[in-house]
C-alpha cells in the first residue's frame, strides 16, 4: 500500500474506537477513576484530551497547563481554551518555581546550547513531577502524549514527557494523529500549528529533526512498518546520508523505548524471564 | 435437549481477566445464567476465556485438569444446558490450550435408567456433568505478537464427536488458519463447526489485510466448501495494549453470515440453527461428498517414500 494512503487515507472512526475503548478499559481496570493530561495546546495533548473525553466523560479527565517562563503565551491560551470547550477540570500551574533555583544554583546558562538543552529537559521533568503528583492526590492515571513519530526519533525527554501511564497516540505517526485530530474535529487553529516541544522559544520539531512530518513519516513508515532494508530506501530514492541518520537516529534512541538493562546473576530475571504482561490480574 | 428444531447456540463474547481465574468463572457463570434464561442448549465461549490469552509464566498457574470437577460452578449455573469452554489444561504434567464441551444434558435417547442421578434443582435434565469432547489447540501461533508454543505444548489431532444436537468439531484460533486441519476434521462428517478465538487487532490502517476481514473470508469459504454451520466465538478487550477484535459470527452452510456480533466490545446473542439449511445447502453444492481424500493421500504417501 501507497504509504500517504496507509498515512492518510485509512478508518479513523476505527481508530479512535479502538483508542476510547483502550483508555477507558485500562484507567478503570487497574483501579484508577481518572485521567491526567498535561496540556500544551498543541496537537498531540489536545487529541489526548478529545479521546479522553469520549471514553470517560468530562468530570474524569483532569488537565494542567504547565508553562515555563520561555513557554509561548498563545499556547498557554490554547491549553485554557480545550480545557474549556471540553468542560474539563483544569489548573494552570507554573513550573518555574520548581526549577529556576536549581538552574541559578548550579549556574546554568540557558542562553548557551548545553544550557538551553539542560533547562528543556528540567521543564519537562518538573512537568512530569507535577501530573505524577497530581495522579496521586486525585486517583488519575497519567496519559501519554507521544506520537510514534517522536517515539522512534527519540524526540522525547526521559523521564520527562516520556513519563506516563498508559499513551495513547503512541502507534501513530504525527501524520496520522492529524488525521485524528480531524475527525474528532479539533479546531484548525490547533491543527494548522507548527508542532514544537516549545522547550525554548522558537524551537520546532522540523527544525530540530531536519525533516517535515509528512517526509519523515513516510520515510519511517516504510523502514519501520515496512522493514525495507537501507538498500531498498536507496534504491526508492531516498539519499542515503538521510537513510543512514533517520536508522542511526532510531537505533540510539532504543534505550528511550525500554526498560533500562539488568545483568542477568540469577536464574530468574526480572525483564527478562520473570514474564508477566503489565496487565496481570486484571 | 430440546429436539424440535435445531440448535439453539449462545454465543458469549467476553472480555477475561489476565490470570484471574476466579474473576472469570464469575463473568461466566454471569453469561451461563443469562443463556439459559433465553432458552440456549450450548453457550460457547471464546479461546481461553477462563484465564486470558498472553499469560506467558501465568500458564502454570491457571492451569487445571479437563475433568467435569473443574467446571462444576460452571455447570450448576447451566443447569441442564450445555456449555463449550476454554481454558489452559493441565495434563502429564503438560499445558494445553483445550476446550472440553461440557454436557449437562441428558443424551436424548438413551433410557433414564441408563443416566447417572440427576443433582439438585428441578431441571429434569440435569445429569452428572461429563466432558464428552476435548479438542487441545494444535496449531501454536509463534511470530509476531504470539508466543504460544513457547509456553504450551501442542495438540496431536482433531476429532469429530456426536454432540445431542449432531455431529461437531473444534478448532482453536490458529487451527482454523490451516485448511489442511480444517479439512481432515471435515472429513470426518461434521456439520457443526465451532472455532473459539483470541483473535487481535493487527494493522486497522489497512481494513483488506485485518485479521477480522479475513476471518469473515474464511468462515464465509469453509463453511460453503463443507456445507456446515461455523460458530466463530472470539473475544475482546486489551491485553498489553492489544485488542481483540471479537466480531463473533455465524455462518450458515450457504456461506452466509447470519449472525454478527460487535466488534471490540462485550456482547451476547442467541441464535437457531436449522439443520435442514445443511441438507439443502448440501442438495445444492455437494463439495463435501465430491471431495476425493485419496488425492490428499497420494500425495502424502508420495512425501512419506520419498527419498530423504
């Protein structure tokens, strides 16, 4: 299949079915009552949020808005305004409290590259230190909002965005979530945004990736779907310097994607064969 | 068992726990109460439905033996109906995915004299429960997703058995994906076919390569080629993020699906079959008696003297 079909042109209302009865079966049949999302007006957090909604209803889904100082203002109301239209409960709550003394402390100099990539990362995690807190005090379970696409770039921060329950989007390209998006019939002020982790201001996945959505979806779509070997890639026209990024790219990023190694001593393992499904008992 | 007509199949789209075996005997017998209240003689379950499907090192732990003790919740509930059910068997000390058709009712024509004592209740066919068929997966899916032939051993045979309502067969899921199984069990004069599933959802970006659309091709061609009913019971629910598709059918001896139940979501229906439609869809398309085993066995006895 013609990969912008297989990215485009497939049963959303099949997709977003299955997605409803998923987030609701797991929040309810591990004990939880609700859902937390942390919201940042964009794309990927606002479909979360629309699926959310559909399953559980607007009183068991709980949002909060977790701007930095940097974070752009417009994505702040984008955040308030879903909340609103969707009826859920929400916070806004700052995260720069929780970090900016440390920054200053350990003399961080956010306008240095290192910098800048330090403080993203502890805006992200001080994020998740707040929803997981949150979890806790209010009984919900902490929903994901990475999209494949990210997921195989490693485009993620450990323990940061990439702290979650369960994640719903987590078998779609970005282009795919679109598609979603469309059909839940989020608003085209939200869609039409250039995506951005919005770690420091003018930051955009494109830029930072190198490749446009649409390109680099394909392009994974048919490494990683499709499993054509790099020869193959080449050979469909794709340069090989970018083939070999976009593998190297995903290879390094394998440790973002599980459970962190332990040496085997005894004769039974945890990861390794101590099997049990994440599900058991339920 | 009620002779008027044909059989009258409960089909019980369940979503089982992962492991709890007694979370699930309480769903079933649920589902077991609710079918005998609407006149069913069998209530089939899906594949594993007493224990859950990707059990990995839970398999010894759930395991249980395939005699009637093992179900005698089950089969109080039943009350006189029969009950066609999945679970992980233990047997010499090794674990199978099996279905036993649990018989709760009296054999339609041998004397009372003849039948064990009834227990308590008012049914007046209730009878000792006996298991009168165990069919044990043969075909053990191991690529992908599944592992099941790392932690089960794998069934030897299929075999047909003379259930009270005609002659039947079972095939687990994966069974059913063999037209080599499926047709030795056909040769052995089956007009019922019932195939239990754990069956996922893989690839919903493309609906022609779907697992649900090909089931429905393949039930829709063995049901036509052999002129029987199929009773596709399959389950739903997310396990490990993987939903089953469930979309449970019936299948008449036309080809025809006459019953379809929802997909992904619990769901419940009782259906009628008429065993005239085999008769007739026999009349019409006489595959099954045209069909000429010896080819299978030349061939096979070609592969056994061939040199190695």
């Amino acid at each position: 299949m013609h990969p912008s079909s297989y990215l485009a042109d497939f049963d959303a209302e099949k997709v977003i079915k299955i997605l409803q009865l998923f987030i609701k079966e797991e929040v309810t049949k591990v004990g939880f009552k609700r859902v937390i999302i942390g919201l940042s007006g964009g794309i990927d957090s606002t479909v979360v949020a629309y699926l959310a909604v559909t399953a559980l209803g607007p009183r068991r889904v709980l949002a909060r808005i977790l701007p930095y100082k940097t974070s752009s203002p417009e994505s702040t109301k984008d955040a308030i305004e879903v909340s609103e239209s969707l009826g859920i409960p929400h916070k806004c709550i700052d995260v720069t409290p929780l970090i900016d003394r440390y920054i200053s402390k350990e003399e961080i100099d956010p306008k240095s590259r290192e910098g800048r990539l330090r403080v993203g990362n502890l805006a992200a995690r001080a994020r998740m230190i707040v929803l997981y807190d949150h979890s806790q005090k209010y009984d919900a379970i902490v929903l994901g909002t990475s999209n494949k696409s990210e997921l195989l770039m490693g485009y993620g921060t450990l323990y940061g965005d990439l702290g979650y329950g369960i994640n719903p989007l987590g078998d779609l390209y970005k282009t795919q979530v679109y598609v979603i998006g469309r059909a839940l019939g989020i608003a085209d002020k939200i869609l039409g945004k250039v995506p951005t982790a919005d770690l420091w201001r003018g930051q955009t996945d494109e830029g930072e990736l190198g490749f446009t959505y649409d390109f680099l979806d394909e392009l994974l779509y048919n490494m990683v779907d499709l499993r054509m070997t790099k020869e193959d890639l080449i050979k469909m026209g794709y340069k090989a310097q970018t083939v070999e990024e976009v593998w190297e790219r995903m290879r390094r990023n394998q440790f973002k994607r599980l459970f962190p190694i332990i040496p085997k001593l005894s004769a039974r393992t945890i990861g390794k064969d101590f099997l049990y499904l994440r599900d058991w008992g339920t | 068992m009620k002779q008027t007509g044909g059989l009258r199949v409960a089909i019980a789209q369940t979503n089982p726990a992962l492991g709890d075996l007694e979370q699930n005997k309480s769903k079933a017998i649920e589902v077991i109460r609710k079918a005998k209240k609407q006149g069913a003689d069998l209530v089939v379950f899906p594949e594993l439905a007493l224990t859950g499907y990707f059990l990995k090192d839970l398999v010894p732990e759930v395991a249980v033996e395939a005699l009637p003790k093992s179900f005698k919740e089950l089969a109080g509930a039943a009350s006189g109906m029969d009950i066609l059910i999945s679970f992980v068997e233990r047997f010499h000390s090794e674990h199978y995915i099996s279905a036993a058709y649990l018989m709760n009712s009296a054999a339609p024509e041998i004397s009372s004299s003849r039948l064990a004592v009834g227990r308590r209740g008012s049914g007046e066919d209730e009878v000792e429960p006996r298991i009168i068929h165990l069919h044990r997966k043969v075909h053990l899916p191991n690529y992908g997703i599944f592992q099941d032939k790392r932690f089960f051993h794998s069934g030897e045979a299929v075999e047909a058995f003379d259930a009270p309502f005609g002659r039947a067969g079972i095939l687990i899921c994966e069974d059913a994906w063999f037209p080599t199984t499926t047709c030795a069990l056909m040769l052995k004069d089956v007009d019922y076919l019932f195939i239990l599933s754990s069956s996922p959802e893989q690839n919903v970006f493309e609906p022609e390569l779907s697992n649900s659309s090909w089931w429905e091709r393949i039930l829709r061609v063995y049901a036509k080629l052999f002129g029987v009913y199929i009773i596709f019971v399959n389950r739903v629910g997310f396990e490990d993020g993987i939903a089953f598709s469930g979309s449970s059918r019936v299948v008449d001896p036309y080809g025809n699906v006459v019953l379809e139940l929802l997909a992904y979501e619990e769901d419940f229906s009782v259906f009628t079959c008429d065993p005239k439609a085999i008769i007739r869809a026999r009349e019409t398309l006489p595959l099954k008696r045209d069909l000429k085993p010896h080819i299978l066995l030349s061939e096979l006895e070609r592969r056994e003297n061939a040199p190695k």
